[in-house]
C-alpha cells in the first residue's frame, strides 16, 4: 500500500474486495512504536479476520520443512510513494528464477469505499459541515491520519484544523496512541477547555479502537457500546444495515446485558460469529472498537462514524441558532431509559 500505512480495519475490508487469500499486518497496535520499540507480525485469513489457530499452526508446521528461502538484500529500489506496479526478481544466486508483480494500492479507497456503503455520509455532513458544530479528530500521529482528511475534510467537510496529530510517523511523535483520558491529553485539554469543541475522537496506533468525547462530557468505553447498541437496535435510518445482537468484553458486561435484556434482545460475552448476525463494539483492552458484522460479510468500523451519525440524526432538523442535541444529551437520554451503570478497571502499566 501506497506509503506502506494501512489500518487493520482497512486490511481486512482490503482483503475482502479483493479476494485475497490473506494479508500480514506490521503493527505496533497501540504500544510506543519504530524501530527502537515495539512492532509485530499479524496474519489475517482469506475472511478479514485473523487467523485462527488451526491455520497458524499449519503455518508453523510447514515452516519446519522449509529448506530454501528468497530475500531481498535492500529495498531502497522499491517506492511505494505513489499508487503502481513494480516488478521484483526473485535470484538464486545468479540464476532468475521469477519475476513477481506488485501493485502499490491507495490505502483509502477500498475503506471508504466500504464505510460509504454502511453509513450515511449525507446525513453525518449536514452536522460536521454545519458553522454552528465544531469537530476534532485526534489521530495521535497514528495509522488514521492517513484517513482523517479523505474522510472528514474532503468527504464530510469539516474544517482542515479538525484533524489534530494527523501526519503518521513511524515512531507516533514519541507517543503512545493509546486513545484514553491519560495518553490522549492533547484532545481531553482542548475538549474540557473554554469554548471546547462539541465533539472529540480519538483513534489508536492500528485504527481499531478510539474514545468518544463530548464538550466537557467523557463517554466510557461501555456507555458507547450500549448507546450505539441501542441505535442501531432501533431499526430507524441512523444506519441503513444494522446487526440484531451485541457482543463485549467483560468490562461492560452489566451494561450490554442490561440494554439487551430491556430490548427483549440477544447477549453473549463470546458468540459463534459464523451462525449468527452480531454487532462487536468493544475490544478486550480501552476503548471502543470496530462493529463487524460478519453475517452479512460487511466489516463496519469506525464507532466515530457511528456516533457522528447519531448525533446528525438527532439534529438534522435544527435549523441554525437552534440548540443542538450534544453527545452528553444521547448519553443522558439512555441513562434515562436503561439506567447507569458503574466499574473500576485497573491497569498496572
């Protein structure tokens, strides 16, 4: 992929369209990253997914029989600055054995392609372009920044100073895109501050989690999972395809269960994806991750579009001057009818 950034959600939707028997994702995820800290190897399968056990075992077995390999020496012949096709000769000795044909692929394309499909892109533009709305992305100088201005300024129409920390570097600018109230200060200052934007994200290292912010106003990872549960429950035109179950981690556990319980609706903490038609918004760690719906082979991500979306629907018939329906008014809303629920999480970092 063009630049060679590519977030692990978009992989997945990449080797989907295409057909691909699998991808390998070089990530830091969320960890200190370059060459002096942290990155490693992921797989992902022909399905999106990553690879379960059964296949990387394989994968290791047949690695003890493996009794020649090819390498490159360098790779500074090879730009992946622009979108195109190189060609790589693979030598034994001074013997060419095969030429490989590689395509350089526009990292955005595919993904937005995909997230058009699934959200109303119309519907979150009448909010994000509005005079009256203020909006901020903080990419943390992570994987996202490379889709922070396709999708938000150009697509959306939020301002270009929207997009806070959104050039990526290889080492995050020294951070740790870790999008919490401690490693995403940045944002918290600027959302808690005077005349604070309305709404605030930010996104992790690889892109598949993030954390929502209102003015003022925290919303913790399993009042997203439940709010956004409950929209899409609704059936209404916030989403045009949405899932009919939710799935969490054990940290927001009491709050799915009570959201799913009222709705007369389906809960498990670890469901068998390939029978069933379940919305994932939490991942094991903070923050709130991608929603997959694998029943219908749709790989949704981004719950800021999700929440961009629901704030839009709430507004888009407030004319201007008129008071808009804030991220704390959803949350507060669905207190209201659910109730609140409270935990304690303790991270030994």
């Amino acid at each position: 992929m063009k630049e060679g950034i590519l977030s692990t959600p978009a992989v997945s939707a990449v080797i989907r369209k295409r057909k691909a028997n699998g991808g390998f994702i070089m990530s830091a995820s969320h960890n200190p990253g370059g060459p002096e800290y942290d990155w490693g190897i992921k797989f992902n399968y022909s399905s999106g997914q990553p690879a379960p056990e059964s296949i990387t075992d394989k994968i290791y077995g047949n690695t003890l029989s493996v009794s020649i390999w090819f390498y490159m020496n360098s790779f500074d012949h090879l730009c992946i600055a622009s979108v195109t096709y190189l060609t790589i000769c693979l030598l034994l000795g001074l013997l060419s054995l095969e030429t490989l044909q590689v395509e350089v692929i526009d990292p955005v394309s595919d993904y937005l392609e995909l997230m058009e499909d699934v959200f109303d892109f119309q519907l979150i533009k009448s909010l994000v372009s509005r005079s009256d709305y203020r909006f901020i992305f903080d990419a943390m100088h992570a994987v996202t920044g490379a889709y922070a201005q396709p999708i938000f300024v150009d697509k959306l129409g939020a301002r270009l100073d929207s997009i806070l920390n959104g050039v990526p570097l290889e080492d995050f600018g020294h951070g740790h895109p870790d999008p919490n109230l401690t490693y995403a200060k940045d944002l918290v200052n600027i959302m808690y501050g005077d005349n604070g934007p309305d709404f605030g994200a930010a996104s992790d290292g690889d892109g598949d989690r993030n954390m929502i912010l209102g003015k003022g106003f925290f919303i913790t990872p399993s009042d997203s999972v439940a709010i956004i549960a409950s929209q899409c429950t609704k059936g209404n035109s916030i989403f045009p395809k949405w899932p009919k179950g939710s799935r969490s981690g054990i940290s927001v556990k009491k709050v799915a269960e009570s959201l799913l319980l009222f709705k007369n609706d389906k809960f498990s903490e670890n469901p068998n994806y390939s029978s069933s038609h379940w919305l994932e918004v939490l991942r094991e760690s903070y923050g709130c991750r991608e929603i997959i719906d694998l029943w219908r082979g749709e790989f949704w991500n981004r719950a800021v579009l999700a929440w961009l979306s629901i704030i839009a629907y709430q507004n888009k018939d407030k004319k201007s001057g008129e008071k808009l329906v804030s991220v704390a008014d959803v949350a507060k809303e669905h207190w209201a009818i659910y109730g609140r629920n409270f935990f304690s999480r303790y991270d030994y970092e």
